[in-house]
C-alpha cells in the first residue's frame, strides 16, 4: 500500500494546473513576464512582458510551448490524460526509478495470491507445495535480501553515472549553466535593435606583467545576415526565410597568442542550435557548421542557415559557437560552449520588421574569473577595447591562461 501511495501522491502533484506562474515571457525568454499581459490556454493562464508577445503567442502557441521548461504543465493536459492514467504512469517511471523494490513489492503480492491459491486448491500437489516453498520464511529472507542488495547496487551505479556527469559537466562549461540558465540565454547588450554588429573580445586575464594589466582585445567579431550569395540583408532588403543565414566574422586581433589560433584547435570549433551539456556523446550533434578560414591564423567565417527557426512570419531563435574538447588520451568528451547568437526577426512582406534584432554574448566563464574582477563589458563588448600595443611576445602560459584550456586538449 505503501508503494501506491507514493504513486498516487506523485502522480497527483503532477496534475494540469490552471494557473501558470511563469516568470519569463514564453515568446522573449530573456524578458520578465508581468500579470498586465496573459493570455488563456487550454484553461491556463500565461503571463506574458507586452500585448505584442500575447497576440504572437494567440496567434501560434506550439513554437512556444515546446521550448518553455515551465509549460510542462501545459504538455499533461495536451494529452488529455485521466488521473488514473498519470497514476498508471508514474507507478511505471518509480517502478524503474527503484527496481529492486519494485521487484521486492511485485514478489510479496505473488506470494500473496499463491497463498490465496493454496486455500483455494488445498489438493493440488504442484500448486500447495510451490505455494509452500515459495512462501517459506527462509524464501522470504532470501527474496529480500536479493532485492534490496539490488537496490542498494543500482542506487550506487545511478549515483557514480550522475557524479561522472557531474565531474564531466564541470569540466566542460565550468559556471556556464549556473550563470546563463537551461537552455543558455545571452546577455542581451543594450542598444537599439540592429541586423549588423561589431563586437570586441576582451582577454580574460589579469596580471601586471600583462600588456594594460591584462585588458587588451584579443578577437573581433562582425556579425549579420546574409543570403546563399554571400549578400548583406538589411531591414530593407528582399527576404526569404529559406535563403537567410546567420553570418559571422572572426578576424583575429594583434600580438595576441598563438595557441588559441592554431589550425588544430581552430578546426575544433562549430556551431549549433543544441543546447545540450553533452555534445557528441548524450546530445548528438546533426547541424554542426564549421568554421572556414578565410586568411591564414588571422580571419574565420561561418554562416549557418535559419530556415529551421521559421515560424509563420517569425524567425527567432539562439545558435552556439563550441570547441570540442578531447581526454588525454584524445578520445572526444564533449564541447564546450563560447557564445551565443540570438535573433528576433519578424518579416512583414518581403522584408524584416524594423525592431528585429540580432546580437551576441558570451558564455563560458572560468571558474577563478569572477565577475566582480573583470566585468563583462570587458570580455565582450561593442566598445572598443583596447589593442595589445606590445611587440614581445609573452610564451607563459600562466600569465595567458593557456593552462585551463591546454587541459583535455591534444
């Protein structure tokens, strides 16, 4: 009776609600949503940050639902499930959450109808002598003991696959979930929307026998639209959502260090749309877009298609600039996520909406580089940082914090 109570109570706190008290605008993850705009859905209430959002949202709901881990609630009632059957269903998931009890409880409710069996067919010999072995109290010892041992084994095996994961997650990103959320969601600069953006790329150490103390410029970043031909899109250009793509420009800046430009490690890098902590292993990668180098070590060019961000007249969505990371035997661990690029872009007609926007933030962060210590605005920022002015090169590399990264790098 135990078990199905938990069952029944799980399953019950898990029912449709009809109130959602979401806090971020399903439609602009990166606004907060406010009780002056909501919308009703199937009997729940969205809260949303502007009347546009609820009428985009009224419009199309299912773009929306899907990505929002707070509308899980919305997903149970979709499939108009009784409570029976999320009862049924929760009894199933804890039954293999805890296999060895689930084992132990299954096998008492045997026993149970095979004693059941035994005064109702008190003559037939197969019958009353399993009954009899199996309901024994030596049996019951033995079953017991087999089954908790289980649960005891798959609790350690669940908790050493979670630790790994755990230890490989930190190794991975570092803060980069604590800091940007699930799924990652960059800062968004604050500036008027624009299509064509430049930013800068700080250092991200600090050290007084480091060039300015350590704040120089270490990368540019150009981005903006573009079409298959390579040409600019703009807010008055012709638009189609399946000939649109994201361009982005990496030009090196001066006399900064070569480790972090070498071909092998430049070849590590992609672009994706999925956010999972995983890639190459639990996440599978299937839209990965390579770099391609333009001029030798110095300038890099990707451009990746948005056709599959389109929904109706909106083409919104994040991609992810990563390098994949190896062991020290050099087998592929994962990758590790740099930045991120989102857009906004609503097309009216043939051409964008003049608030649709595109924009750039960064998302790895070191453990030791806190953000007290160096702000963001100087690690990526559309004002100008400084140039490294510095003819000698500096080869240590724990004045250029190559050592974080040299780390599970072949």
């Amino acid at each position: 009776m135990g078990f199905i109570t938990i069952c029944f109570l799980t399953a019950s706190s898990s029912l449709p609600a009809t109130i959602i008290n979401n806090t971020k605008c399903p439609v602009e993850p990166t606004e907060l949503a406010v009780s002056k705009y909501k919308s009703n859905y199937k009997g729940n209430t969205i809260y949303f940050c502007c009347k546009d959002c609820v009428s985009i949202f009224n419009n199309n709901p299912k773009p929306y639902l899907k990505t929002i881990s707070e509308f899980t609630n919305i997903k149970s009632s979709e499939t108009n499930k009784s409570a029976l059957q999320n009862i049924f269903d929760h009894a199933w998931n804890t039954a293999f959450s805890f296999p060895g009890i689930s084992v132990l409880f299954t096998s008492y409710i045997v026993i149970l109808l095979m004693r059941v069996a035994l005064l109702q067919f008190p003559n037939t010999s197969f019958i009353s002598t399993f009954a009899r072995t199996l309901s024994s109290f030596r049996s019951i010892q033995l079953l017991t003991l087999c089954c908790l041992t289980a649960e005891v084994l798959h609790a350690h095996l669940s908790y050493s696959i979670d630790s790994k994961d755990k230890e490989l997650e930190n190794k991975l990103h570092s803060t980069t979930f604590l800091e940007y959320g699930e799924p990652l969601i960059p800062s968004r600069p604050k500036r008027e929307p624009s299509l064509q953006s430049k930013f800068y790329r700080g250092n991200d150490e600090r050290n007084p026998n480091l060039y300015n103390g350590g704040n120089y410029r270490t990368a540019e970043f150009y981005i903006d639209l573009c079409n298959n031909e390579g040409r600019s899109v703009n807010y008055d250009s012709r638009v189609s959502a399946d000939n649109l793509f994201i361009r982005v420009v990496i030009n090196r800046s001066p006399n900064t260090a070569e480790y972090f430009w070498k071909k092998d490690r430049m070849n590590g890098i992609y672009v994706t749309k999925n956010s999972g902590k995983f890639h190459w292993t639990k996440d599978k990668i299937t839209d990965s877009v390579q770099l391609i180098e333009t001029e030798n070590e110095t300038s890099w060019e990707f451009r990746y298609p948005l056709i599959n961000f389109h929904a109706e007249n909106h083409i919104k969505g994040i991609i992810y600039l990563c390098e994949k990371r190896k062991s020290d035997n050099g087998d592929l661990i994962g990758g590790r996520f740099h930045y991120a690029f989102q857009f906004n872009l609503k097309i009216n007609g043939n051409t964008l909406d003049p608030m649709s926007d595109l924009w750039m933030g960064p998302l790895y962060r070191k453990r030791s580089l806190r953000i007290w210590e160096i702000p963001e605005n100087e690690w990526l920022s559309q004002m100008p940082i400084p140039e490294n002015q510095s003819k000698v090169p500096i080869k240590n590399s724990t004045l250029l914090g190559t050592k974080d990264y040299e780390e599970n790098t072949n």
